[in-house]
C-alpha cells in the first residue's frame, strides 16, 4: 500500500533540474516507520530522452522553505544515463538516513523532499513517481491476469 501523503513525486515531468512537486513536513509530530527502515523510491513513467548523454541524479533533500529552495542533500544516487531511465524500469530506490532527518530538523529544515538534478541536459522528455516506503517494496509488480477472454 502506498500513502498518499507520503507522495512526493506524482508523474512527474523533469527537462530541467527540479525539486518534487509535494514535500513532506517534518514537523509534524509523528514516527515515520518506526523500527524500519525508509527509503525514497522512484519509478519512471515516461522513458527519458535528450539530445545529448544526459544524466539525472535523484537527491533526498531538506529545506527549512516549502518550496524545498537552499536545500542541504540527505542522500543521493549516482548520475544514471538515459539510456537506463526508461519507463517500467526497476524502481530506483534511495535509502532514507534516519541521522540524517534527525539532524535535519535540529537544524530548522522542516521539509523534505526529492530533488532531480539534470546533467548534460535539458532532457526533452521525462516523467517520475517517487514515495516513502518501507525498505523492499516493489511498486512495478504485474502479474498475469490468470484467465483468457473468448
């Protein structure tokens, strides 16, 4: 099951670095998956495309502005190319650092949220979903139906 206030990415269109469209206020008194562990997980709905080799780099981020503007980097993949951002891809999935949030809101960044950073870009196309989850989750699990129509 996916929470809807736990969305932070929703289809997302990406051409230019960006930050996520929702955030996720943490200020708000509660214990995000207590005992587990979190992570920011990615799908891409629309395959990726540019004119040159372009790269994106998926950074968890903090802010003390809702807008996500002057944000300190929690956690972050590496630069993938676009020829491995292709739409129903493998989750990309990015380990949330519980110190790290911790640390966040020591400092006044309220607010979390995913950041998309292009390299070599603009893309000319490109769209991603990205939620909190409980670590191992596969959100792009389909099965066959199990039955045929005549």
């Amino acid at each position: 099951m996916i929470d809807a206030l736990l969305q932070l990415s929703a289809a997302q269109a990406v051409t230019t670095s960006a930050v996520s469209t929702n955030t996720l206020d943490l200020s708000m008194t509660r214990d995000l998956g207590p005992g587990e562990e979190l992570n920011v997980q990615v799908t891409v709905d629309q395959t990726v495309t540019a004119a040159g080799a372009a790269t994106v780099n998926f950074q968890l981020i903090s802010s003390a502005a809702a807008n996500l503007g002057s944000p300190t980097i929690l956690g972050q993949t590496d630069a993938i190319g676009k020829a491995e951002l292709t739409a129903g891809r493998k989750p990309i999935e990015i380990p949330i650092p519980r110190a790290a949030l911790i640390s966040a809101q020591a400092l006044g960044q309220r607010y979390f949220g995913i950041q998309y950073t292009i390299g070599t870009g603009p893309l000319t196309a490109g769209q991603f979903t990205a939620y909190v989850l409980i670590d191992g989750q596969d959100v792009n699990k389909n099965y066959p139906s199990g039955f045929a129509v005549s």
